[in-house]
C-alpha cells in the first residue's frame, strides 16, 4: 500500500481480501465468548475470549497499523492507550519527559499517579529546551502540541533520546498518520486518540498505539488484555468505516483553516493567532519539513472569557463544544478545563462546511462579539 496515495491507502486500510458475496467491510462481530474445540480449547481459532479476541476490532488494528507503519493495538479512549503505555514502560525510580503544553489529563495522572508510585517526572515545553535525557527511561511528546500547536523536531529529538537510551514517544493525535508518521522518524511508538480528526465524526471514543517493536507490542497487548482497556464491536467498526473518507475530510478542514487564519491575521481584535502552516507561525519552519499536511485546528485570544461566548453565540456554523477534528466547527475555551493559556484563548477546530460559509460566519461573529 506504501506506494498508493492517501486517498486510496485510507479506503483500501484493513480491508480482507475480496470473496464474491461478501462485505467490502464485514459488519461487526459481538460476542464475549466463542465456541471452543471440545478437546483443544480455543486451539489454531484466533478466538477465544471476547476481551482479548475480536475480528472486528482486527480488522481495525490492521488498517490504522497500516496508516502509521507499524503494529497496531486499538484502546476504548486515548486516554485508555497514553495510560496503559506509561504504566506498561514505567517502573518506580523510573524517569519520564512529558510535555507542559500538551493534553491537560496526561499531566494531571502523571502527577496523581505516576509520582504516587516513584516515577519522577519532568515536565518541558514542546520546543523544548530539552535537558539531557541521560537516565530517562522514556520521553513523551505531543506535536502539533494541544493546544498550542508548538511542533518539534521528531528526527531530532529520537536521535538524542536513543542516544541516552531512552525510548521516545509520540502523541500523534492532532497530526494524524496522514499528517506525519512518526515512526518514519525514527519514534519508536505512536500514541493517539482516535476520538478526534481520525474517525471525525463526534460518534465514538477510541484510542491507539502504534510501533515496529514487537517487544513493546507484547507489552502493551498483555496490558490491554489484562486491563480490559478495550473498545467495543461497533466502535470498532464505527472507526473503520469513518477511515475511509480521513483524506478527504482532512483536506477540506486544512484549507478551512487556512482561510480562517488568513481572515484573522488581518483582524486588529485577534490575538495570538497559531496556526503551523503560515509561513509566519513560530512551529512553520519544522512543520513544513516533517509534517505531509496541516491539520484544521488553530488557535487565537480573543481577550476575555465573556467575549469568546458572545462570539461563539452569534455564530451560526461554530459550536461550542470539546474535542476536536469532526465534521462540524468547534471552539473550545481551554481555560475551563485547566489548560494554563489566558481566559479569552480559543482552539478552533474546522470542520468540513464550505470555506466560504465558513469564513464569512467567523467574520460576522467576530463583529457581532465586538471588543472587549
């Protein structure tokens, strides 16, 4: 599939091959138990127990380990998949590097839990600057970072924690495989949560791992049985369906986001604006280099908390809602759920509405919020 184009490559993903009278995609399997060999138990049968065998779910393993390039292994959130790979790595007097920017839950169990059990972790901006990893056991990034859409060096930054022996991961949430694929960078796992740009339509929680180890594959799949972290039948097949239409759906939020960027440039009462793929943008210089395309998120200040909602309020094709990366506009005031950004910073996630709907809503909202 390597040398299929993106489009072709989301539709084909996982797919078994073709038989007359059978399903493109075959429809989900629901079952806990299976029947098992009389004598031999589950047997040659790759399933036996619901909790660690289901078709469905890979089928679905298949096609977002072909996306990323490497193995794949499917969680119920990402949540669920960032957890199980720090406790699955780290012992106690174990040291992680976790980024200061990046998802506001994986900072707050790394502290609740992870220093419980003596972990010792570091916390560093995305852009670093980073410290020696001499002694660390494994450094975790997430980049375009959520969400300030910082972006660092993956190559780089692999090359220095391999050298200190220690294992570098990268939550590839925001970017998506189709945006950069980390492990061709030399990361050796890949954490996201599938909830967002990857499944894109607001229906469903998942999360993922992804690596060309088969050692840290094992780790992570004996976590998961043991856990019980694992999606359901028809998440599953929810999120295999949804990969088919991640090129075409990525492509229209990009430019989405790249007219909304150029409309807020120009605006006096918008501050902060990021978004990487403007020349103008801080994370640009690396971001053009390691990144296939820009996702459809960015992020600006509009001041204060109350003229965010009145914004968001005379919108008509911008909803105030969590997450990101579905089909329809968001925005999101990260303030409220324990970010460190100002109180009037907003991460705007594009949907799929036409760009000059789209534009000209966020030009009349704006308006009518007046300043603050």
């Amino acid at each position: 599939m390597s040398e299929w184009g993106d489009g072709t490559r989301c539709v084909r993903a996982g797919l078994p091959e073709p038989a007359p009278g059978d399903a493109f995609l075959p429809g989900p399997v629901f079952a806990a138990p299976y029947h098992l060999d009389p004598f031999q138990g589950q047997g040659t049968s790759p399933n036996g127990y619901g909790r660690p065998d289901n078709p469905t779910r890979r089928l679905l393993e298949a096609a977002v380990g072909e996306l990323e390039g490497g193995d794949c292994r499917v969680f119920a959130t990402g949540q669920a998949a960032i957890t199980g790979l720090l406790l699955t790595l780290l012992r106690p007097g174990d040291t992680v590097v976790l980024p200061s920017d990046g998802y506001f839950p994986v900072r707050a169990f790394a502290t609740d839990v992870l220093e419980a059990i003596g972990v010792r972790v570091l916390f560093v901006p995305t852009v670093g600057p980073y410290r020696s990893f001499e002694g660390v056991r494994l450094v975790l990034v997430e980049t375009p970072a959520n969400p300030g859409l910082d972006v660092v060096d993956v190559a780089a930054l692999a090359e220095r924690a391999h050298a200190a022996g220690a294992l570098l991961a990268v939550d590839n949430t925001t970017a998506t495989p189709l945006g950069q694929r980390p492990l061709d960078l030399g990361a050796d796992l890949v954490v996201a949560s599938g909830t967002k740009a990857l499944t894109g339509h607001s229906d469903l929680l998942l999360g993922y791992l992804a690596s060309r180890s088969s050692e840290l594959i094992d780790a992570v799949t004996t976590w998961r049985t043991t856990t019980g972290a694992v999606p359901g039948a028809f998440d599953a097949w929810l999120a295999h369906r949804s990969l088919a239409t991640l090129d075409l759906r990525l492509a229209r939020q990009s430019a989405n986001a790249a007219a909304v960027a150029d409309l807020l440039a120009g605006r006096p009462d918008v501050t902060g604006l990021r978004w990487p793929g403007r020349p103008d943008d801080p994370a640009y210089p690396v971001a053009s280099a390691q990144m296939h395309r820009i996702p459809g998120v960015l992020s600006f200040d509009l001041g204060d908390a109350d003229r965010v909602g009145r914004f968001v309020e005379a919108a008509r094709l911008v909803a105030a809602a969590t997450s990101f990366g579905g089909l329809h506009t968001t925005a999101d005031r990260r303030a409220q759920w324990g970010d460190d950004t100002a109180p009037g910073f907003v991460r705007l996630s594009c949907g799929v509405e036409d760009t000059a709907d789209l534009v000209a809503d966020i030009a009349a909202a704006l308006d009518a919020a007046g300043a603050v």
